[in-house]
C-alpha cells in the first residue's frame, strides 16, 4: 500500500507539469492585455510596452513558463499583477471559505443522496421511486446558479431563514459559519445530489439480485442488514468512485455559487483575476484545484481497499 501510494504521489508529478503547462499556453493565446489593462485608457503604445517589459510579459513563452515553473517549484507562485500581493498569500486568505463550502457541499450531498437512492432502489418501480428519480433528473437539469438564487428567493428574502449574501468565518462562531453555508451548500450540491441518488439507485439494484442477498433474505436477514449490511457495503465502490469525480463539480461550482451569495473564496478571487487579466492568480488558483482533484482521486484509489479487501495494490 505504501509503495502504491509513493508512486501515485510521483505520477502526479507530469500531470501538473502538463496542467500548468496548458493553462499557461492557454492565458498567453487568450485576448486581452494586462499590461493595457494596468496602463488606463490615456496610455500610449509606449507606456504599454514599458508595462510589458517590467511584468517580463514581452520575453518568449517558454523563457516565461521556465521562469515562472521554476519559482513555483520553489514555492513562489509569483504576484499579482494589480496588487502586488504575493499569489500564495492571496490564495491563503481565500482557502477557508471554499474548503468550508466544498465540505459542508460534500456532506450534506452524501448524507441526502445515499439514503434517498438506497430508498428508490428498495422501492424500486413504486411511487417513491419515480418521485425520486423525477427529483433527480430536474435536480440534474437546472444549473446551480438558478437552484441558488430560487433558494435566496425562498428561504432568504421571503422566509427570511438564511443570510442570501456574505460569509461568516469559523472562528467568529461555527454556527453562525453554518448558517451562512447552508444555501450555497444546497445550491452547489444539487447536481452533485442528483448524481450520487441515480448512481446509488443503479448499483443497488444491480447488488440487490444477486445470489449472496437472495441467500442472506432466505436465512431471514432483516430489511435493514440486508440493506445496509449486505447490499451497500458491497455496491460502495462505484458510489464512492461517483463522490470522488464528482468533486470536479464541486470545484467549478465554486466559481458560479461563491458569486451568486458573494462568498469571498477562491471561486470570486479566479473571476476577478480573469477579468483584470491577472495571470499569475489565475494559474496559481488553477494548479492547487489541479492537485487537489488529483490527491482526491488518490484517496478514492485507497478507499477502495476499505470496501472492498479483494483489491489488492
């Protein structure tokens, strides 16, 4: 296990690599210009190229992205360009509100999704079932901003439960912090929900006929360990397979859902970096969600071995 892990640690290597290699190709061909942007409307072609010349954005690309990939590999992810700030600090400053969206998305999700799912599977064809599936599939279908901003609509200015804008950090109170995730974690997590139930529904049905829990109802197992204890445990595979390359949607999610209810985290920091043009934000932001999806898709590898001892590594 731990040479499996070591080595999956060393892929991950080339995959940033081509990650941050295509990310920074895809900026340079992007239009627009920051160095335009920082020298104001009055400027002239002049101060422009000046401009570009002190941010080194006149040196050839691979002269650009050597630079840029060997400070990073020593831990510099560069500044902004408009601010000045150090990226990773910037980064810094933002990780919190979207770790806490992203988790509190991923555990409201799995905790609807998996029991709603097992149940349609159990009831399978009956009315709970299609009801089910039918939430499913109009979960699936409305974007996240619309579902976001009908629950702002709802439980925020109509209701008046939930704060519909802002964030409150954990160390000013965790529920007061909860408070103020609970839409957005709605929100984001209703693709993610939909996805998990069909998944779940699916894989059950499929465990459900076969032999051993056929065995295990003749042997008079209760509907609840033959469930949970027979059919759910082994159909977890493909469900926790699902939650892990599910995360790439809570990463874009990010970027919409943080704008709708005006979250200050690494989703409005990438939109704001993209609008201005600021480059090494907008890399440096891409690289840790790169790693962060490949060090889930790590943990989901090794997951796999808890659920299931006949995979071996």
């Amino acid at each position: 296990m731990l040479s499996y892990t070591l080595r999956r640690l060393l892929m991950t290597l080339p995959v940033m690599l081509f990650v941050a290699l295509f990310v920074f190709g895809l900026l340079d061909l992007a239009p627009g210009d920051p160095a335009a942007l920082l020298a104001g409307e009055d400027a002239t072609p002049q101060d422009i190229a000046r401009i570009r010349a002190t941010l080194g954005l006149d040196q050839p690309f691979l002269q650009r992205f050597g630079a840029w990939g060997w400070n990073v590999i020593h831990g510099d992810l560069g500044s902004s360009l408009f601010t000045g700030l150090p990226v990773s600090h910037m980064i810094s400053q933002r990780l919190a509100p979207t770790f806490s969206l992203m988790l509190m998305t991923l555990l409201v999700s799995v905790i609807i999704a998996i029991p709603i799912g097992a149940l349609a599977a159990w009831k399978h064809n009956r009315l709970q079932d299609r009801a089910i599936m039918v939430l499913a599939v109009f979960s699936f279908s409305v974007p996240s901003f619309a579902v976001g901003y009908l629950l702002a609509w709802i439980f925020g200015l109509q209701l008046r439960w939930f704060p519909v804008q802002g964030y409150v950090p954990l160390a000013d109170g965790f529920w007061a912090s909860l408070h103020t995730l609970v839409l957005p974690a709605l929100a984001l997590g209703s693709v993610y929900v939909a996805l998990i139930t069909r998944i779940t529904r699916a894989t059950l049905l499929e465990t459900l006929n076969q032999d051993y829990v056929r065995t295990a109802r003749a042997k008079g197992v209760g509907n609840r360990g033959l469930l949970f204890r027979h059919a759910l445990k082994n159909a977890a595979v493909p469900i926790i397979t699902v939650i892990g390359s599910g995360v790439a949607l809570l990463i874009s999610g990010t970027v919409v859902t943080e704008t709708v209810f005006s979250i200050p985290g690494l989703g409005r920091l990438v939109v704001d970096a993209i609008l201005r043009r600021d480059y090494p934000v907008i890399q440096g932001v891409i690289l840790l969600f790169s790693f962060m999806y490949v060090l889930i898709n790590l943990l989901v590898d090794l997951l796999y071995r808890a659920f299931d001892p006949r995979i071996k590594y």
